[in-house]
C-alpha cells in the first residue's frame, strides 16, 4: 500500500494547495467563512467528479504509454499535464466562449469573472457541438480497440470475438459511427442537425488524421532516432484527454459557474489521473490483470453513446462516472478470478 501511495504524492500536495485557494477564491468573492467553506466543498466534489469519470481515460493512457520510449513518456507526465489541466480545463472553455460569442480571450475572460451566469449560458449552447465531437472521437477509440485481427484476449467472449471477426470488412467501424451520428442527426430538433453533424464528423476525422499522423512519425522513428519518436502518440493522448475532458467541464457548469473554481477542481482530478497513469506504467498492472483494459473501452464505448443522447436529453454526470467505475470494477474482479484459477500471482 505504501509504495502504491508514493505515486499519489504530488497529487496530495496539489490537493492540499488547490482546496487552500479554492478556500481563499470563495473567500474573496463571497466575503463570508460560509462562501469559502463552500467553495472549498465545490471543489472537493468537481475533483471526485473528475477522477470518477477518467478511470478509463488512466487505463487507456497507460495502454498506449506502454508502447512510447521513455522520453516520450515522461514527456506526457509533465507537458501533457500541463496541457490537461491549463489547455482543457481553463483554455478550452474560454476559447469555446471566444467563438461563440466572438469577443476577445480578455473579453472572455472578464465574461468569466464578472458575468459568470451569461459565461455558463454561452458554455450550455456550445453543448450540442461539443457532445458530437467527442462521441464520435470517443467511439472510434473503442471500436478501433474491439474490431482488431490481432486482439486475442477476450472478456466478454462471445461478443468481443465477433467484433475481431469484423475486422475482416475494412472500414466497417467507420461506418457504424457515421450510421450512429445519421441516426442521431434525424432526432435533433430543426434547426440544429447542421452543427451536430459538422462537430462529429470532425470528431470523426480528427481521430482518423490523429491516426495517420501516429503512424506515418513512428515510421519515421524506426528508420532514425530522432525528436519526433513518440510524437504520434502524444498528440493522440492529448486529443484523447481533451475527448473524455468535455464531459467532465460542461458537468462542472451544473456545480458552479466560476471558471476559477472549475479549473482548480478538475485540475486536482487531473492530477490523480496522471498518478494513476504513472502507477499502471511503472507497475505494469495492465499486464498483471488481463481484463482492466477491456473494462476501460467498454466504458469509453458507453461514455461515448451518452455523448450522443446528451444532445437530446439530460443525462447526469454521476451516472456516466458510475458505469464506467462499475464496468472498470466487474473487469478488475474477472482479472483476479483469472489469476486465481491459474495459480498467478497478483498485486
């Protein structure tokens, strides 16, 4: 237990201070001991939130870290955190805000901290787009991970074999999702299918460029060692983050409309997401139980069609955390069944 929480520590300090500002922000903005313990308890439950969500995103990221050079992995633990939380957690809203409303990021930024209510009304109409794009980025990931010839472990049996069995028509995952966001398209309301559309089949086709550009630069690694090893896959983890990110900041809206509060929340769930990562790396815990990654990409497959039916109703974030952890938490028990009947030793 005790070398597990080493990987945990700096994410303990970043908790400590983060819940000290959020203390100080309710503090400042409120003027009242209740104002900043209430803060202070908004930013716990937006932290909980996101590291209930990104179990899954953990496990996936630590499946493809696990084929980087080291280099590129400790890369990804510094840069790419940096980029989660200040990118997706801070810029990403503003820039949504940037375009919707097409004001300045100072503007934006001012909107934010003086117009909190109106900011997370712009934020709310941006959801429609939003929930597109990252379903059908979303989608692809776990189709792409069920529908491989070359997958021969299997949790789910029946289903997962005939989802590789599928892998014999070329392209068939593509057209499922481009069917799924037809499908969807014909329910939206008038008025709305074009934006829908527009933001999944970008989704779409930034998940396929993300691919040809991972594939044509670790082509390149192979022939010489060079800066940009690993670099296909960096960009696809950050694009991957920003994916399963969405859900978790349009959520947080539900909680607070204070920008600052919100980052400084989802930025400590952030934090123990990149721990967790660290963790299943260094302790090459995939490995030791062969169903977890099958758990995580059912979740994504899941977290991915509650994209799609968010555009049509409400559907709340706790739900979305529950099945993944529960699906995560079926696949960790079918593990340790395994090695148990095979007399394998586990951590």
């Amino acid at each position: 237990m005790t070398t597990a929480l080493r990987y945990f520590t700096w994410a303990f300090v970043v908790t400590i201070v983060a819940l000290i500002g959020a203390f100080a922000l309710g503090y400042h903005h409120e003027g009242t001991w209740g104002g900043a313990f209430s803060f202070l308890l908004i930013a716990a439950v937006l932290a909980v939130l996101e590291i209930s969500l990104s179990f899954d995103n953990a496990i996936v990221n630590a499946n493809k870290l696990k084929t980087m050079s080291p280099i590129w992995q400790k890369r990804f633990l510094t840069w790419g955190i940096v980029i989660a939380v200040f990118g997706m957690r801070v810029l990403f809203p503003l820039l949504v805000v940037v375009i919707a409303a097409g004001i300045g990021p100072w503007q934006a930024i001012q909107l934010a901290a003086q117009q909190p209510a109106e900011y997370a009304r712009i934020i709310d109409g941006a959801h429609l787009s939003i929930a597109g794009f990252g379903g059908s980025f979303l989608m692809m990931v776990a189709l792409n991970y069920f529908i491989d010839e070359g997958k021969d472990v299997h949790w789910i049996h029946t289903l997962e074999c005939r989802m590789r069995a599928c892998a014999s028509v070329r392209g068939l995952e593509i057209g499922f999702v481009l069917l799924v966001i037809l499908g969807f398209t014909l329910w939206l309301p008038d008025g709305r299918e074009g934006d829908f559309l527009f933001a999944s089949v970008a989704g779409l086709a930034t998940f396929l460029a993300v691919e040809v550009l991972g594939q044509v630069l670790d082509r390149a690694s192979l022939a010489a060692e060079t800066a940009r090893a690993g670099l296909g896959g960096f960009l696809y983890l950050e694009v991957l983050d920003a994916s399963f990110s969405f859900d978790g900041v349009i959520g947080a809206f539900a909680l607070t409309q204070n920008l600052f509060l919100i980052a400084i929340g989802l930025g400590v769930g952030a934090m123990y997401v990149r721990s967790m990562t660290l963790m299943l790396v260094e302790r090459n815990t995939l490995s030791e139980f062969r169903y977890l990654e099958h758990g995580a990409f059912w979740s994504i497959l899941i977290l991915s069609l509650v994209m799609f039916f968010q555009t049509l109703m409400h559907v709340p974030e706790v739900i979305t955390g529950l099945v993944g952890a529960g699906l995560i938490g079926l696949a960790l028990m079918s593990s340790i069944r395994f090695n148990r009947r095979l007399g394998a030793p586990h951590k």
